[in-house]
C-alpha cells in the first residue's frame, strides 16, 4: 500500500521493522541460550570431575591412569585387538584443557572412562588381575554415573532438544516475516513504478490531445448517428471512453444523450476510432454469415439491379 507517489504506509514499515527486531532478538536470545547452556554444562563436568577422582584415587586404578606400555610390554599384538586405546590420566587432562581441544559434553566423558575398561577387559582374558580391577572400577564408575549423574545429563539433554525445538520455530517466524517484508517492498516498488507510468501516461495525453485535429460539423453529425446505431453493449463502452476525459458525465435511465459539441477534440476522434472498430467487426460478422450459406442468396445481379422498371403503355391523345 501506498501513501503518496513513492511512498510506504506506516504499516509496511512496521513489517520491516519487526522482521529486524525479530532478527536482533533471535542474535541476542541465541547468545544467552548458548551461554546458559554452557553454564550447565560445566557445572556437570565439575561432578563428574567429582567422580573421576573417586575412581583414580582407588587402589586398583593405578594400571588405568597412562597410557599402555605397548613397546614395554613386548604387547605386539595390542592395536590389533584394540582400535581406540584410552587411559584415565588422557581423559583428565583432557577435561582439564584450556585451548579448545576439551571435552564438550559430559556424555563425552563418560564413553572415555568405559573406552578405558572395555579395552582393558577386551584385551587382559578373564580371570586375569587387570581384567578383575578393570570390571571392578567399572561397576563402581556405572553405580555412581547412574545414580547421581546420568539423570541430570538426561535431563539436561531434553532440555536443550525442547530449545531447539522453540529456536525452529522462532527461526521460521523470522524467516516468514523476513519474506512477508520482502514482498510488501516488492508490492510497494511495482506499484511506485506503474504511479510513474500513469505519470507518463497523463502527460502524454496531456501533450497529445492540444495536437489533435477539430472535428468538422459534418464529422460530428456521422459519429452522433453512428452512435446512435450502437447495441447497448457497444454504447455502455462508448459512454466508458467519455467518462474517462469527463468524469461528471453520468449516464442514467435507458436513453442516454450524448452533446457532441460539449466533448474536446481527443474525445470524439476516440469515440470515432470506437465505432470504426465496431462497424469493421460488425461487418466480418456478416460476411462469414453470408458466405457461410446461412443467408439466401440472390439469384444473379440482375434480379437485383438488372431488372429495368416497367414503363406504362403510351397513349395517343
């Protein structure tokens, strides 16, 4: 909608207006979601911390706190057997680390401390010590990982799904008022641009119509019976073309009286170029009729001209 050539109505601006506030509110909500997020986070990595030295400060630990010994122990075979290795020191410093290579979720955490006993009970056969201190550490790490910690991770997890799920949905509303701006512009440029050519179009006329020859009294008389042989159709869209130049002229009841005289120049050559078109396809009409076998035809030129007229009997006096 427009407010003036050229211009938008306030509630266009509105539009762009929101679709930007609603992006500066979807930068800033997403800013302190992440660093809410972040906040909880590290809070169950300080736990689980928690957990972690209470199974390296157990006696059994020892084995499981560096890496293995590969070449020490002559184990020639032990990356054959084991894709990952991992040890409990790796995972601390690991959690400890500042330069970006930490652990971002504490789920993270806890697949690397069962990486570290499934790989120790994978490779030492049962029976053997490390395969017994292996299992375990393993049953206390999983006691203390489900009942003080995995809850609070499951909860964390479903918490963040359900924030993501209002961030789409926020998403999509930025987006459709993005789009619903985008084509209120789009609507307001095209219409700006036809004001330009109606502009154009006005002072075209405007130009034209001085140039255009005065009708002659006879000219006028023709286009008056022209008109007045016009079907109703074609006299309601000749009364169009002089309501467009004449805006107070109103046609009312079934006669409609026409003064050519009051009508300028642009007027009647308008009206005249009207009826031409009307008798040329009037007359199209009429000859595919006739030459269609729908009218009987005349039997020769002569039964219609040919025939000259009876001349009565002279009488003498």
């Amino acid at each position: 909608m427009l407010s003036g050539k050229g211009g938008i109505n306030s509630k266009d601006r509105d539009k762009e207006k929101n679709a930007l506030n609603a992006k500066k509110n979807q930068l800033s909500d997403a800013a302190r979601r992440e660093a809410a997020t972040a906040k909880r986070m590290a809070e169950l990595m300080r736990q689980f911390g928690t957990i972690l030295r209470q199974i390296t400060q157990h006696k059994w630990a020892w084995p499981f706190m560096k890496p293995v010994d590969v070449e020490g122990l002559n184990l020639h075979d032990y990356y054959d057997v084991i894709k990952k290795p991992m040890d409990l020191g790796t995972i601390r410093n690991r959690m400890e680390a500042k330069d970006g290579t930490g652990y971002r979720h504490v789920q993270e955490i806890c697949d690397d401390v069962r990486l570290v006993f499934s790989n120790a009970m994978t490779y030492n056969h049962e029976g053997t010590d490390v395969h017994l201190m292996a299992k375990t550490l393993s049953e206390k790490f999983e006691d203390k990982w489900k009942t003080s910690l995995e809850p609070k991770v499951i909860e964390e997890d479903a918490k963040r799904r359900q924030e993501e799920k209002e961030v789409h949905m926020r998403d999509l509303e930025t987006i459709q008022l993005a789009e619903e701006a985008a084509l209120e512009k789009h609507a307001n440029d095209l219409n700006n641009q036809l004001d330009e050519l109606y502009s154009q179009l006005e002072v075209l006329r405007q130009e034209v119509a001085p140039q255009c020859r005065m009708m002659t009294t006879e000219e006028k008389r023709q286009l008056g019976q022209s008109l007045s042989h016009l079907s109703p159709e074609d006299l309601s869209k000749a009364i169009q073309l002089i309501a467009q130049k004449n805006p107070d002229f109103k046609a009312s009841g079934e006669e409609v009286e026409v003064d050519i005289d009051a009508q300028d120049a642009s007027t009647l050559w308008r009206l005249q170029h009207f009826v031409r078109a009307v008798m040329v396809s009037q007359n199209k009409s009429i000859g595919s009729r006739t030459f269609g076998g729908n009218v009987k035809r005349v039997g020769s030129v002569s039964d219609v001209v040919g025939k000259p007229r009876k001349r009565g009997r002279k009488t003498s006096p």
